[in-house]
C-alpha cells in the first residue's frame, strides 16, 4: 500500500517501542454523558446557572447517573466538554479550571463522581486554542497535560483537533498515547484526528489508529436534528467497508453523542438512532438534560437487551446489508453465541411499511432456527426457520429491531460472522 508523508511517518513512529496504546480499556464501547451537544459552550453563569458549564452541573448529572438506573446498565462516564478551564495557563504552565465555575477543581469533581461508581472524562484539544478558545494542547504541553489528567483521576480524555496542522496531529496523537500510558493511569483516549483528516484513507489509517487511540471521531459533529442523524448513518454505511474492520475491542469508530431526549428527534427517530448506534457497536455517550429527561426517552436509552446488544464482547460492527427501492434498509450485527441484531429501518415518510423477507435472503445458514425477540417490545416472537417468510410493520423514520439466537444450527454455526472480519486496512 502506498503510504502518504503523514502516514509514513507515522509508520515510523510506531514501530519505536511503548508507542502503542495498549492500556487494555474499552474493551466494549464506552458509555455514559457528555456535556457538549446539549450545552455547548455555556459558560454564563449568572444568567444560566442551571445550564452552564460548571461543576454543579457535573455534579447533579453524577448523582442522576447513580441515583436513576443508569449506573446499572453501563452508563458509567460523566464526561466534560470544552470550555471547562480557565483562559490562562497557571505560571507553571499548567491547565486550570475556571475559578468561578470549578471553585471545587477537577480533582474533587473526580473524587465525587468516583464515591458514586462512576468515572469522570475530560476535554483537551491538541493545538493553540481548544474549539471553543480556551487554551489548547500544544506540542510542548502533552507530556504535562496528560500528567495533570492524572493527578486530577481523570479516567477518558477526548482530544480534539482545533487549531493544529496535520503535521501537528501526526506527531501529536501518538505523543498523547504514549504520554498517557506513562502516567500509569488508566484513560480511555479518544482522538478526534481522523475527523480533522476528512475520515477516509489514504490520509486516514485505521489500522495504525487502532494502536494509538480507544474510540476515534471519524465525522461531523452531531447537532440536534433528525436530518444530522441521518448524515451521519449515511456516511458510516457508505464506507461501511473501510470503517467496519477498523472497530473492536479496545478501539472503536465514534459516530457522535446521543441525542436522544432533546429536541430535534421524534419518539420513532430516537428510537432509530438507539437502534443504529447499537448496530455500528458505537460508544453510548448520551448529551441530554438527565434532570428533566421524559420517561420516553429513558425507556429507549435504558432499554437492556439494546445495551447487551451494544456491549457485546465479540465486538464486531455491524453493516448495511439492504437497500431497498422502497426506502427500507437492513443492518445486521453478528454478535457472540452464534446470535445476531437486526435492524429494518425505514426512510419513508408517509404511512408504516409492511415489508415482507426471509432469514434466507438476509444470507442466515441454510437449515437453521433462530428464537426472535423484538428488542423494543421486549417479547419473544418465537421460532423462525431460515427460509420461512415474515413481515414487519416499520414505522416512518422508525426501526424495528430483533434479537436473534439460533435454538438449532448447521454443522457450521459460525454463519456470517467470520465474513464480517474482513482484512484490517
């Protein structure tokens, strides 16, 4: 394969020894909060106290993730975004938070999250000036701020790529890995680097990517609209087979925040999103108000078999393997066990679709009988053969979801999940 300048130095870089992330986290997708998509860079406190950047809005999101189920299940990161320090560097170089906003520091909103079970993500950005203006991670501060990560608790950083240069980045992203193993603390990475380089090869190399980093950014930034959604899923299954063997345990594509409880997106649409986030074995990271979310809206995102589905340990992403002229689509996940997910997802914006296959065309073995359960209603649908037809009654910009495992195989039970482990990039 031909190499690029960037990538051939970054070849290069990596067969250096300790370079390789190799922190034995996020062996499945990592879920929880984040703060940006729902409160971006609010940092006005005296006018929005309950919504602004600060630590009691940490703090109150901490004790709804311990206090309203959501711990449980798997939700386990309170994650915060950018525009949490100060706009200065202390006199000895290092990031602070905002006096007024994080009177209690960092280190004490890391030991409050972590008395309740959970764990506590932060923001950087490798460059002059994080997204938002406030003071980046330079070349010459990675090796401090990973430090200053540590000593706060800090358990995932996400690094995002504002102002940096592509030679910056191809230096910097590895810097950071090896940076943050030194430390001796476990942090989940999350690059933002393959977003900033337009997500696809040749700038982008997956494979070396999954030695330096946990969980990647590959796209757009995900905005409270079902039409982002939509671009979104787009993108992910267009160039399904260039990112699909990129993911597994330990490193995974990031398709983007959960949006699920907000504003933009209808019951049917957030059920769709919960539902193709969990086929493409994405990170769980919801971006709503927990104080005030509807009971709708935590039924999808505290739906248990979706979160098994999801945190299975084989890891493999899932694929698009249906279009239809008739505007509905079906994703399939291999998952452990010999089970499977599969999504029929409709586009059509008119009426509900009766849409009528068989496990057969789907390419399930020949011979086989799978016990069905529709992940949503939560009941099972009972024995299927392969080559029995059924029909399913897809919503408009709706999902319906099954659950498959197979009560009777052929000789070779291994089906199409080997054919989902193409060759890495």
């Amino acid at each position: 394969m031909f190499l690029s300048g960037l990538a051939l130095a970054l070849a290069l870089a990596l067969a250096l020894p300790s370079v390789a992330l190799d922190n034995g986290l996020a062996r499945t997708p990592p879920m929880g909060w984040m703060s940006w998509e729902r409160f971006r860079c609010n940092v006005d406190c005296q006018a929005d106290p309950h919504n602004c950047i600060s630590e009691q809005l940490f703090l109150e999101m901490a004790d709804r993730l311990a206090e309203d189920g959501w711990r449980e299940l798997g939700y386990t990161y309170v994650n915060i975004d950018d525009c949490w320090s100060a706009k200065q560097r202390n006199a000895a170089g290092q990031l602070v938070p905002d006096p007024k906003r994080f009177p209690s520091g960092i280190k004490a909103l890391a030991d409050y999250v972590h008395a309740r079970g959970l764990k506590l993500g932060i923001y950087g950005d490798l460059g002059t000036l994080t997204c938002g203006g406030y003071p980046g991670t330079t070349l010459a501060h990675v090796k401090q701020d990973a430090q200053t990560f540590a000593e706060w608790g800090v358990d995932m950083l996400k690094l995002d790529g504002c102002y940096s240069t592509g030679e910056e980045q191809a230096k910097g992203y590895p810097e950071m890995a090896r940076a943050l193993n030194a430390t001796g603390r476990p942090i989940v990475y999350s690059c933002s680097w393959p977003a900033y380089q337009g997500g696809l090869p040749p700038k982008v190399n997956y494979t070396l990517l999954a030695e330096i980093c946990n969980l990647w950014r590959n796209y757009d930034d995900i905005q409270d609209s079902w039409d982002s959604v939509l671009s979104i899923v787009d993108w992910f299954f267009t160039n399904q087979d260039v990112l699909q063997p990129a993911a597994g345990p330990g490193h995974w594509n990031d398709p983007d925040m959960l949006i699920i409880g907000n504003f933009g997106l209808s019951y049917e649409q957030s059920r769709s999103q919960m539902a193709l986030w969990t086929v493409m074995a994405a990170p769980l990271l919801m971006s709503t108000d927990l104080r005030t979310i509807s009971p709708s809206a935590k039924e999808i995102l505290q739906n248990r078999l979706m979160i098994q589905i999801n945190q299975d340990p084989l890891g493999i992403q899932g694929r698009r393997i249906v279009q239809e002229k008739s505007h509905i689509e079906v994703f399939l996940r291999p998952l452990s066990q010999a089970a499977s997910a599969l999504v029929f997802f409709s586009r059509r914006t008119d009426m509900p679709f009766h849409y009528t296959t068989s496990l057969a065309k789907l390419h399930f073995p020949e011979d086989a009988v799978y016990e069905v359960q529709d992940v949503y209603v939560g009941k099972s649908i009972g024995a299927l053969k392969t080559g029995d037809n059924f029909s399913v009654v897809i919503n408009p910009s709706g999902v319906v979801m099954w659950y498959l495992r197979p009560t009777a195989l052929p000789v070779q039970p291994r089906h199409f999940a080997e054919a989902f482990r193409p060759s890495r990039l």
